[in-house]
C-alpha cells in the first residue's frame, strides 16, 4: 500500500452561501497546483444538509501532508476557506490514513499497513 492519506475539511454555506464556499474552495485550489505530494482534491456536497460541504484532498503519505502543513505557506493559502469552516462537530478536519481499499474498475482488494 503505498500510504496515501486523505484530509476532510468541513465547512458550512449557511450564512455566507453556497457561492463563497465554491469561490474559496477553487481559489485555494489554484494555489495548489504543483504543491509536492498532493495528489487531487474535491469539493463534495451534502445532498441531506444543502449547506453542508467538504473538502476532500488526497495525499501521497503523511509526511508530504505533515511537510505542507508546516510550512510557511500553508496559513494564507488555506485561508479564504478557514471562516467557513463548520466547527459544529468539534473538530473542523480530519486526517485519514488509506488503510484498505476496492476499486471500482477491478475486484482488487488492496490492505493498508
């Protein structure tokens, strides 16, 4: 397995709306472009709370995560995103390690770590 972690942030229109979550959201995004370990990211919305979304990023391992999280860019890249971030749950991210996965394009089952 080759340790790639995904990060969820989730964040919230109500207030602000749907149209500033996606701005800051495709904002950032153009910042990360070549950022190294990054794989993608997506914007996903709830289809049962309209308001809710997450951000969904893929990354190589932990530690290009941990590397882009530490550094100096990471704060002001992130932030046209941080005040629409929905601290309701408590924690307004997580970060998962891929422990074990199906493909859709093929029956393989592939274990994590």
């Amino acid at each position: 397995m080759s340790g790639r972690v995904r990060v969820l942030v989730f964040v919230t229109a109500a207030g602000a709306g749907t149209q500033a979550v996606e701005d800051a959201y495709h904002r950032i995004s153009r910042s990360l472009a070549g950022t190294p370990g990054l794989l993608g990211n997506e914007l996903l919305r709830s289809e049962h709370d309209r308001d809710g979304f997450v951000v969904l990023s893929e990354w190589r391992d932990l530690d290009a995560f941990r590397a882009w999280e530490e550094g100096e860019s990471h704060r002001s890249t992130t932030a046209p995103l941080r005040p629409l971030q929905d601290r309701s749950r408590g924690a307004s991210f997580g970060v998962y390690t891929v422990q074990a996965e199906y493909s859709g394009r093929s029956t393989a089952y592939a274990e994590g770590r």
